[in-house]
C-alpha cells in the first residue's frame, strides 16, 4: 500500500508540474526553482511534514521534498551553529543527494556518450 501511495501522488505532483509548464510559458528551470522554494516554505510552514508522512517517497523525492530538505537543514544548523547555520545547513543536509546525482550524472555520460545536436 505504501509503494501505491507513494506512486499517486509523487505521479500528481509530477502531472501538476506538467500541466504549468504546458499552459504557462514558464521556462524549466524556474519551474524548478519554484518547486524547491515551495517545498522549503511548506517546510518552514510545518506544513510538508504531515505530507511527506502520507506520501513517503512521492513526496520526499521530488524537488519538493529536496527544497524541504534543504529547509530542514538551514533550520537545525540555525539551532546549533546561529548565523552561520544559514550557509551551511542546506549544504550538509542535502549533500549526500547532490552527490549522488553528480556521480551517477557522470556515469551516464560515460556510458551514453551524448552528443550535441547541430
């Protein structure tokens, strides 16, 4: 049941977003930005956890969660190191993801080898 849930509505959020890039003329990368600040401000609101507890994955893998994740971070940095928390928090919380998603990125390159369109 959980892999069920977790597929609807990860499979939502992902049909919303492509409802807005198809009827607005939001570039993608703003789209992207949007999401990760959204994720941060439900997260700031108290709002994502609740959420991310009935989605599991489809709502923590997203870039909402990953925005999230990096709210979840700045704040508990904020806690225990003060200012500088702010800089570093969504770093050290976020790192392992960013790190994989390099690595594999690179792999894929390897493997692939993509080409520039002409």
């Amino acid at each position: 049941m959980d892999y069920l849930k977790a597929f609807l509505i990860g499979g939502a959020i992902c049909a919303l977003v492509q409802i807005l890039m198809e009827k607005t003329k939001m570039m993608p990368g703003r789209i992207m930005v949007l999401l990760v600040c959204s994720g941060a401000v439900l997260g700031a609101l108290g709002l994502y956890g609740p959420f991310q507890e009935l989605a599991g994955a489809g709502a923590s893998v997203p870039l909402l969660g990953f925005g999230n994740t990096l709210w979840k971070g700045v704040k508990e940095a904020v806690d225990t190191d003060g200012f500088l928390g702010i800089f570093k928090g969504g770093f050290a919380a976020s790192a392992a993801g960013i790190c994989a998603a390099l690595v594999f990125g690179y792999l894929a390159s390897l493997l692939f080898r993509p080409k520039m369109k002409k």
